[in-house]
C-alpha cells in the first residue's frame, strides 16, 4: 500500500497520544490477474487502526514486534512511512505472519492465515513497557495477538495494569478470528474479560455473534456494556452502526458509496472513533468520569465521523484509510 498524504493532518514527530498493541499482517490480495497472481499489502486490524489514526492527525505508536523477512522489512517501512512513532517497533527474529485474503461478490474479505510462528505473538519479558508516558491518553488492543499465546498473557498483564493505574482509556476491538484463536470457549471467556475491564469496546456484528450467538447486535451490546465498559460501538456492515453509553443509545446508516472491498474497513473505523474521542478530550485519566455526560448527539455524530472513514476505505483495494481531507463536506468542514 502506497502511503498517502494527511494534507497536513498529522503532527509530524509529536510524542504519542495513542498507543495501539498488536500484530502486522502481510495480506497477500487477489488483483484480478487470475488466482496465481496475488499483491502483496501490509495489513493487520491493530497496525491498520494505527495507521487509520496517524493518518486522521492522532499522533500514535504502535506496539508490535516486526519480522525478520522480507515481509518484515514492508511492514516496518509501511508503518514508519506513515508517521507511526518507531519506538514501540521491535525486531524480532520470527517470521511474519501471512493471510491470504479471498473477496466475495459483495466485496467482503475472508482470510486464511498462515502464523504459528509470526513474530506478533512471542513478547518476551522486558519487551512491553514497564510506564506509559504522561501525555498517552489511550492505550488501544485488538484482535488476534490478545489471544495467541505466549504473547497473549503478557498483553492481559499490560491491560491489567494500566486498568489498575486509570490514567489512560483502555479500548479494545476484539476483532475474532474464529480459525486462529483457539478453543472457541476459552476464547469467548477471555474476550469478554478484557471487554469487562476496557473503557471503550467497539465490536463487530460477528464479534458479537460469536460472544452472544442467542442475542440480537443490539442485545448483544447491551450486553457487553453491563459487563462495564462506559461506550460500547457495534458495526453492522452495511447496516450501519449503534453506540451504549450510560444507558444512552444511538445508531446510523451506513453511507452509500460502491464497495471494492472491505478490507480494513472496521480498523478505519475505529482509527476514527479514537479519534473522534481524543479530539473532545474523552481520553485520559479517569476515563469513566470523561465518557458519564456522553449524550445521543454525540454519540451519533461519533458513529458518522467513524462510519464515514470506513466508507471511504470500502471504496479502495486493500487497508487503504483516509486522511481527514476525505471525510470533509462540501463547505469543507469535516464530517
């Protein structure tokens, strides 16, 4: 993927107010040259909501160990392009980890992973910050790398803390991948305790499914706010999304626009509801005082703003985000 101008957006070399925890991915993407020919596209929902922030002006690192292939050098470059703070990078002497991506006639993406060994999972002691820095807002985890071990349990270890500590927002997107998380019970137990101790949830219609598979989305994120989180966003596709904050609740439609494929679209998502929060000063230090006076307004204006970065990114091959230029109305003004 080609790095894309913010127009400005993006505070150059300003100390991260967002960090994000989790894996790259190489997406290796069909082009529609026949199933031998195959693009090459780092990826990953942790790296690409990163990217999806940095791009919209979040200054924000990325926690991830990068790969010793040639894999791992694309996957640096993409991340370092974009203005991704490089500390969090590490070198690891693993391997990337591989998805082959297949896209149905509606554009949406399914995957089959190749990752037993990738470096993203294999945190070692002293890897991980022992401190957060005092101007991280929010600490951000998501999808396959909070759940594959050994990894796994040095993350919960962080999230525990810093949950103790209650000077950033803790967010999460569990982003569940059925085929690689192991043990759907053992999986659907820890999910909803990282949900229980985060601030932020945002889930999926699938995630959703796979956590209360007896529940409607609406039900199912009802659900998952009881657990305790003060705002949990479900993203229902093409239907949309729905917010529940402090028993207030919200939802919009999707916009209208022709789908390519919807390959990063959630991550775009929720790069641009982090965002969204840290722009009206909703993350920090007592994150649930700051998240209590959430109103439905806000809460539908949050859900536009995010929803409309991922319409624009389902318009474009591959984790393709927008800067915030793309999601201005005609008077300029952004969305």
């Amino acid at each position: 993927m080609t790095a894309r101008s913010t127009d400005g957006t993006r505070a150059a070399g300003a100390p991260a107010r967002l960090v994000v925890i989790g894996e790259n991915v190489m997406d290796l993407l069909p082009t529609g040259h026949g199933a031998g020919v195959l693009r090459a596209s780092p990826g990953g929902g942790p790296a690409n909501t990163a990217v999806a922030a940095a791009r919209l002006g979040t200054p924000t690192r990325l926690l991830a160990r990068i790969g010793s292939d040639g894999f791992g050098a694309m996957i640096r470059e993409r991340l370092l392009g974009e203005g991704l703070d490089p500390a969090g990078l590490l070198a690891a002497e693993e391997p990337s980890a591989l998805a082959l991506a297949s896209l149905g006639p509606d554009g949406s993406a399914r995957y089959d992973f190749r990752m037993d060994d990738a470096a993203d999972w294999h945190w070692r002691a002293g890897e991980l910050p022992e401190e957060l820095e005092p101007q991280v807002r929010a600490l951000h985890a998501a999808s396959i790398a909070l759940f594959r071990e050994p990894g796994a349990s040095r993350i919960e270890s962080l999230l525990r803390r810093e949950h103790g500590r209650g000077r950033v927002t803790l967010t999460l997107d569990p982003n569940i991948r059925p085929d690689v998380i192991g043990d759907p019970a053992t999986a659907r137990a820890l999910a909803l305790r990282h949900c229980a101790q985060a601030h932020v949830v945002k889930a999926s219609d699938e995630d959703l499914a796979f956590l209360y598979p007896d529940l409607s989305p609406s039900r199912a994120a009802l659900a998952l706010a009881a657990l305790g989180p003060s705002l949990v966003v479900a993203t229902l596709g093409g239907e949309g999304a729905l917010a529940v904050s402090h028993g207030v609740e919200a939802a919009v439609e999707a916009p209208k626009v022709e789908v390519v494929d919807t390959v990063g679209a959630g991550d775009s998502f929720m790069g641009a509801l982090l965002t969204w929060l840290d722009r009206r000063d909703l993350l920090g230090e007592g994150p649930r005082a700051r998240l209590a006076g959430t109103t439905r307004g806000d809460l539908e204006e949050m859900l536009r703003f995010a929803a409309s970065a991922a319409a624009v990114t389902v318009t474009r091959e591959g984790a393709d985000p927008p800067v915030l230029a793309d999601l201005a109305d005609p008077s300029g003004d952004a969305v």
